[in-house]
C-alpha cells in the first residue's frame, strides 16, 4: 500500500512515520528544502517510540521516497493526506493540483485543524477531514468528518494504521477535540493577561491535576465519579449552579435546563451505567497508579512528585542479621491472568535489592556516573509461594562471594506472612561503562563487599548453588 | 501526628487516607450515620493504590477515629482539613465551631472547589484555602490560596504527605484547575446541546488525544513543541488568529495583543528554554510510551487501541527448528541507568515466550479463564550480551521436558545481529486455579506438550541444566 502524504511538516511528518513504520510505502511532497531533515528527524522519534508500545513487533518498515511533484506523489497511492498550512485558499489550491492526479474513486484526507469538510470541498474536489492530534506517530484520535461515503473509506484504513477514528456526524468548526483545547486556550490566556499563574504553574496546574484524569478517561466519566454514590446526578446538585458562578470569564454559556440535565444524565448512563461507581473509580485508580509509575521513569510532572517523597521515606533495617534492601507492597501492575505477582516482577523487585545493596558499599548513583557499574550475568529465581496485590514484601540480601570482579547474592523474598515467598540467586561481574568489560572495583566499594561476604559467611543459604528443578 | 476531618465525603475520605497512609492519626467527623462505610471504602481503594506508586514502603498507618463533634476531632491536632459542601453559610457556622476548639497557632484548611479565602474567611477565622483533586490520595495538586503567613504553613505539610503544593499569590475564584476545568465544561455542555456529540464521544476525544498530552506537559509545553523548531513563536502565527475563528462558543475572550504574545513567550521561554524542541519531543514521547503502556493493563481509552492493533499485527514463525514465541523492540520503559535493557525485562520477554508457547499447546486465555495454569517454580537466566533501546528482539522456546505436571522450557534470546544476548531456562508446574496446587494437564494440553517435547528432543540445549555462575 501507498500512502502520498502533501506537506511534510509537524503533522505530516507524524503521518508519514505512522504509516511507514505500518509497513507502507510513503511518498511525500514540500517544496521546503529542509524536507528530508525534518522528515528523518521525526522519523527517528516515531522509530524510537512507536514499536515500544507494542508486545508484538510491527510489519517490516515500509519504503519512504520524496517525490518532486504533488502529481508523481499522488500517483496510485491508495491514500492521500494533505497536511500543508491552515490557509484555505493555499488548500484549495493544493486539492485542485491533486485532483488532477488522483486515482480513480480516491479521495483527498485533510489533517485541517479547523475547517469543515464543506468548506474544503467547496470547489468540487472529493475531500474529508481525518484531523489527527501531535504526535501523530503515537496518540489514536482522529477526528472524521464530512461525507459519510467518504468517512466510510477511511476508516478502515485509520483503524489498520492502529488509530482511533471518531465519527462527526454534524459539522462543526474545529470539531471535539480543538474546541475543548479552544476553550482551555482562552481561560488560560485570561489568566496570563491578569497575572494571575505562569504558564509553567498553568501546565502545572493540568499535570498535576485534571490531566492525569483526562489521560484515561475523560471530562464526564471523571464527573460520575467526583458526584460520589450517587453519580451524575449528585454532580449536577453540586456543581450546576457553577455556570452563573465567576469561574470563567468565557460565559456565554448554555442555559443548564431540566431537558438537558436528563439528556447528559441519560447518555452517562449509557457510556459508563453497566459499571458501579466504585468500580469505575478501582478502575481510575489502576490507570493512575500506571500512569504515576510510567511517569517516575522520566520523574516528569506528578512522576517527580512521587521520587521526591520516596526519597524521604523511612530508611530499611535488618532482618536475621541481614540488611533489609527492599520494602514494598504489590502494584497492580506487577500482577498478572493467574491473580498474583508475575514470575518478572519478583526479579524487578530483585534489582531493587540489588541497587540497595549497592548503595550499601558505596557503588552508588555517583559511582555509576563516574563510569563503574555491576551487571548481571547469571540468576536464578526459587518461586516459593504465591504474592497478591496490595500484600507487602520485604527483601534481605546475603553476600554469598564478593572477591574480585565477582559479586554473588542471595535475596529472600518474605511475603506479609512472614514465610519465604522466593529466593533470587544472582550473580554480577564489576564492569567498567566506557569499555563495556569486567574489572576489578575500587579499593572502598572491594572493601566493603569483602567485609559483607566475611559477615554473611556463617549464615546458611539454603536454596542457593543448584540448577533449575533441584530442591535443596 | 493528628489531622482533624471536618465532612467525610469523596474529597473528605481521600485526605483521611492520604494521611493515614502516610502515617498519621486522623479523627474524622461527619454527622452522616454512612460516614464510616463511606470512609471504609475510600480507604480499601486508598490502600490498594498509593502505596503502589512508591518503590519504599510508607510509615505504618495511623490510627483512624470517628469524632462525635467537630471539638473533639479538632482537639489537639495538628492539621484541620474543612471538606464540607460548597456553601457559603455552611462554611462559616462550621468554622465558627472549629475556631473554638482550635489549638494555638492552629488554622483551618479548606477544600473549596471555588470560593475565594478571603470570603472564607470574612468572619474572622484563619481558614486558606488548600485545594486537592479527586481522587485526593493519589492525585498530587494542591491549590494554595489567601494568607501568605498561613500558606507558609501549610506547604510543609502538603509536602511531607506526598503532594505538590501550587501557590497563588493572587486571589482569584476556583483558582487555576477549576477554571480551566470549567472552560471544558462549558464548551463540552454547549457540544452536547447543540447535539454535536456525546457525553461518551466528548470523552474519547480527550482522553484518546489531547488528555494523554495533558497527563505529562500540559499546555504551553506541548503548544512549544506544536510549533516545531520554531517553537512557541511559530505557534502564535498558526494557531493566534483562532481566537477571532469559530472554533468555541466561548467569544469572550482577550485580545492576543503584541504585549501579551511577548509575556508568554518568556515566561514558556523561563519554562522550557533549557531544553531544545527535539529534546522535549523525546521527554514526550518517552512519557507517552510509559502512559500507553500502562493503560494497556486495563485496556482503558488509548490501551484498548494498542491491544486491538497488536492482536492484528504478523504472526510469529520458526527459527532454527523452534518456535519463535516473542518478538518485539526494548521500549524505553525497559532500560536502566546502565544504559541497557535492564536484567527483568528478559524475564518479562520470558514470560510472554512461555504465554506464547502456552497458547501453541492449547493453554490459552480460555483454558485459564475454565481454572488451570500453568506457574513458574525455578527459572535461570543467562545473560551473554547487551541490548540497547529500540533493539528488535526475538525469542525461540524450545520444551526440554513435558511430561506429567511439569514443563521445562529453554528461551533463547536474540539481539538484533543475530548474536544470542541471553537464556531462560524456567521450570513450570501445571496449578489448578481453584485449590492452587499442582495437578496434571488435560489430555489434549499434554499431548500437544508432548509433541513438542519429542520434537525438540534432538535439538542440543547448551547452557541448560547448570547452576549460576556455572559455564557449559
């Protein structure tokens, strides 16, 4: 399949990614000189990011060429997306250079931000609107509008580049998305006018707030929630009246009247009523916790919130003459279809104690970025007994060897019973980060391995030193 | 520490727990007679989330207590928390009752969703306003406003419970959050008026678009990357004439005269000048791949788009005589501070190679969902060389013992040039979901295993059998 992709810019650049990397063939056209870079730019990010969210690999990539003409770009492509400027007349102009090119029963697909489909296909040719959102290569929505012959041809094709299509069956100016986006632009305008927040406090305000809620599901299944037992409608009493209240200075607002109460009463209904409310908010709470998790990776916004208080929580003891190198309940992300932990996650767990009883002899953040590290070369997890959601974990780390390059440990895995949920054996070589080889540490982090591995030495292991499948 | 909860409800509840779990007393009143199953189950959801979002366990809980008058709760307490419904009058008598059980040098926190601090506090009691959002315990904005001597106050508390306190220094009603929040609504209720969409459409046009922006930069930061290299500047040209275009019935707006296009460019400027267009792309979308791939755990919103494209994407073939179970890129999500793919991810990838193989011998999701599994007990990993970021992976599993209960497998892993970068080699037993103990396959399962196992008999397993840090 061909897609032809008419201005290479933010969005098509984003488009020609998406497609490429769904294994079509993509030729692009913009006279601007700079094409090829931009388009490798975005190109690299999409290869980066898009294969990352699947468990699967994607088709092989397919074949990406710059074609010198809008008629040699759209010959037999299979699909056509225009993505040039937000200046009608600049667009109309472009549909009738591509009309002349375009396949027999093809059809032109605008990125527009704002304009109707009518009013695109105003001079004759055969266009409709397919609006994505930036990164294209990445978010689902594209907002459909204009001839439903032409909305039904689309779709399909959205749907295959793993897209979101959402049908507008009424035409409107700038469509769902950029109309809320809209009215949060101009709210936020008054407040810089006024002096009232920054733009940073404002992306504060949404990152750490409302916009974790709108990453997972929205303005009204939030709202079911936020009215508490009693729902939507116990949102309406309270929150209502806010219409005539000075919340915004955007009022020319509609008049909240009984028929439209019953009407957004009735359609909550039927988006979230098969679901109870408390099931709704475990189910916003899972999405959150995700969230939160995905982004301590980063630490940006609300992630960075979370490493910051974890830094100040309480220091990890001892346990049997061990020091305790990990402490944590059971994320639902670390279970799985059998209802427990995952077999993965004991090791995630692992590496935790891992790096705690690093820190321990002082093989620590500094040291790693200095450019000395361990790595592992060899583990084996004893599965013991089976972890829940929620239930609390404490890891303790015995020096079984700490002589040389070598570093061999022996965590134990105790769930909140007390008993032994699991034993990682695991050992790492001391490594240097610029030549990638094993060496020898340095003289303090040697010496405080050696002086764990001496008092370690005359407790027992049992469990560590067989092979898979050998009690011991 | 004590904090004293004057009105249990949804936001009530979520600041008990937020600090309970954070290793505070709290003594709540409510004069509701549900008020303690209300607070019961606000805390279970509590308890199975925020502490999953840390790495490190939180202080031991404290001790939760039902006042049965505002006195008694606010009696020596440390912090006092006002969470009671947005009326004015209501507001005032209540705080004329805390006022007169409060300690010395203590003041009152309010959770208005509106209402300015200086008319909270009109009638002579210390009250600030300390707004969170729902759900309190997992959501980290706090919105401080009034008093700065009292707002000195209370940022360190905010803080020591895990939260982001954002300051306002001018008084403004529903201050930042909400007045963006009900800018969308108002735009979302003229939308549903006007029958242009559904409560269910509106809310997939957030949170399948700009919601997942929203989650991890907000606004202005997302808008200066919107612009391209150009940045915030370019931006202002395409997207500053929208005020005066059609785009929201909302036409009470500012004039984005030059004065105001240059204060947000330095204040986006002071926000995210230290980073380059590219470099936040990548900050971006490394976020949004975290967010994704959470939301693939519940299938909420974007999630489900992933999971139904995946379920599409190529079927995995033969490589060398074996089954190829998995095959994909390292996300981000899967690397560490070595600057490689971290030592769980392999079992991660282990794990779905075992899923894979599972399904080859007819244990699928229906075979699990009719009670019977399969659960890992002993699992060895190899690892024999490095894997970078965006490398493809694939994976060959080849059954080295099915017989009876017990399954053994061998993984191998390879890197992109072909060379082997790890083995796994995993013991399972076959578990019956119901009395969690092992049992013996049915007929079909076995012989499928059997099969196999007989298959790959011939097939040699170098770096199968031995103990770690044992070579063969």
């Amino acid at each position: 399949m061909k897609a032809a992709i008419i201005g290479g810019g933010v969005i098509g650049g984003g488009w020609a990614a998406r497609f490429l990397l769904n294994g079509w063939d993509v030729a692009l056209f913009d006279p601007d000189p700079e094409a090829e870079r931009k388009i490798a730019e975005v190109l690299a990010n999409a290869r980066a990011a898009l294969p990352a969210i699947y468990d699967r690999a994607l088709p092989p990539e397919g074949r990406l060429s710059f074609a010198p003409s809008i008629a040699e770009a759209v010959a037999d492509a299979d699909w056509v997306q225009e993505s040039v400027s937000e200046r009608i007349d600049l667009k109309h102009k472009v549909y009738a250079e591509i009309a002349e090119a375009l396949p027999e029963r093809g059809f032109i697909a605008s990125s527009t931000s704002g304009f109707k489909a009518s009013d695109l296909a105003a001079k004759g040719a055969p266009v409709v609107v397919v609006h994505p959102f930036n990164p294209v290569y990445l978010l689902p929505l594209v907002e459909l509008s204009g001839e439903a012959t032409l909305r039904d041809k689309a779709r399909p094709v959205i749907e295959a580049i793993g897209m979101y299509p959402l049908d507008l069956n009424v035409e409107i100016d700038a469509f769902i998305g950029n109309r809320l986006q809209e009215a949060v632009w101009r709210e936020a305008l008054w407040m810089l006018k006024d002096g009232i927040a920054t733009t940073a406090e404002i992306d504060e305000a949404i990152r750490m707030g409302f916009g974790l809620r709108y990453a997972q599901m929205g303005l009204f299944e939030t709202y079911r929630i936020a009215g508490g037992e009693a729902g939507m409608e116990s949102y309406f009493a309270q929150f209502g009246p806010s219409l005539h209240w000075p919340w915004s200075k955007l009022t020319d607002v509609p008049d909240l009247d009984a028929a439209l109460v019953k009407k957004i009463s009735a359609q909550s209904e039927a988006q979230s009523g098969h679901r109870s409310i408390r099931e709704l908010e475990r189910l916003r709470d899972d999405n959150l916790v995700a969230i939160l998790r995905g982004l301590r990776l980063s630490g940006s916004g609300a992630g960075g919130v979370v490493l910051a208080h974890e830094a100040g929580l309480p220091p990890l003891g001892e346990r049997d003459g061990l020091p305790v190198t990990a402490c944590r309940s059971v994320p639902v992300t670390w279970t799985d279809y059998n209802g427990h932990m995952n077999e993965a996650a004991y090791l995630e767990l692992g590496t935790w104690a891992t790096d705690a009883l690093m820190q321990l002899i002082g093989a620590d953040a500094g040291y790693v970025a200095a450019g000395k590290s361990f790595f592992t070369v060899d583990t084996r997890i004893r599965y013991l007994a089976e972890t829940k959601r929620g239930e609390r974990l404490e890891v303790t780390t015995q020096v079984l060897e700490g002589e040389g390059k070598k570093m061999k440990l022996f965590h134990r895995v105790y769930g909140e019973s007390g008993a032994l949920a699991a034993t990682i054996e695991t050992l790492l070589l001391h490594t240097d980060l610029t030549t990638r080889r094993a060496c020898p540490p340095c003289a303090a982090v040697a010496q405080k391995l050696a002086a764990l591995a001496q008092a370690h030495m005359t407790i027992p292991a049992p469990g560590a030193g067989g092979a898979v499948g050998q009690r011991n």
